[in-house]
C-alpha cells in the first residue's frame, strides 16, 4: 500500500525555527493580514506562528511538553511569516520562543482557575513595545508596536 500524498495544491508554510525558510508563498489570507497590520505606523513588526502539537494543555489542566527531552520549555511550532525587522534572525527566533511559552503559561494559569477556560486575546506592555498576542487553536498572530506613537 502506498502512503497517502496531499494534494498538489496543498502546502505547508511552517519553518522550523532550526530548518533554513521554506521558498513556497504563503497563502493570500496571510499576505493580507500582514499587510493590513503593518499598514500601521506604531507597528514595527507582525509575526504568524503555528502552535507546537507537542506543547498543549490537558483537560486537567496540566501541560504536556516535549521538546525532545532538552528541558528548555514550551517547543515552538515555527514562524510561518514575518514583517518587520525586528523580527528577522534570531531575533525573531527569541521572540518566538517567548509568545509561544508566555501563551503556554497563562492558558495553563487560567485554566487552573477556572476549568475550561480559554485565552483569546493577550496585551504585554513593557517598557519599550507592546505585544498584542492573538491566539488560536493552530497558530498564533503577534504584533509588536511602539506604545508612545498613535
């Protein structure tokens, strides 16, 4: 028997955070968010990620991680499109990394206080930026803006 392929018009646009990016386009409902939200002038950078499947919650509200036994937190499932320079490099890795643990963390906090209750929206103010956190069931939409301009 041979293995199930996809179709010729399906793709997959997510990097590995260690694996060099993948040339195929993204598809146009990503190239328009990341347009519109850079349209912005506060905004220095848009990033899309998908979710790790090997970090989640589970029902109990305990989480189950498996970064290969490596002990450096939450595994990030990869950035699948950026703009911005901000986010281009390493840069972009570390930011990547930290959403995808912050994100982790407090779905875990919230569902320890409530069972089944769910993050949607998420706002960091720090000193420098701001970082509005959109997450969904397999990706997750992070803005960073520069909060003293409007």
């Amino acid at each position: 028997m041979s293995e199930p392929t996809l179709p010729p018009s399906t793709s997959q646009h997510t990097l590995s955070l260690d694996a060099p990016p993948v040339q195929s386009p993204p598809p146009p409902e990503i190239e328009s968010t990341l347009s519109r939200l850079s349209a912005y002038r506060n905004v220095r950078g848009v990033m899309i990620l998908s979710r790790s499947s090997s970090a989640s919650i589970q029902p109990n509200g305990s989480t189950s991680e498996n970064n290969g036994g490596t002990g450096t937190g939450a595994g990030v499932g990869g950035i699948i499109q950026t703009t911005g320079n901000v986010f281009e490099g390493e840069s972009g890795k570390k930011y990547a990394k930290a959403v995808e643990e912050i994100v982790l963390r407090v779905g875990k906090a919230l569902n320890d206080c409530e069972q089944g209750d769910e993050l949607k929206f998420m706002r960091i103010r720090t000193k420098k930026h701001e970082l509005i956190i959109t997450p969904d069931e397999k990706y997750l939409l992070v803005v960073l803006q520069d909060p003293g301009q409007s």
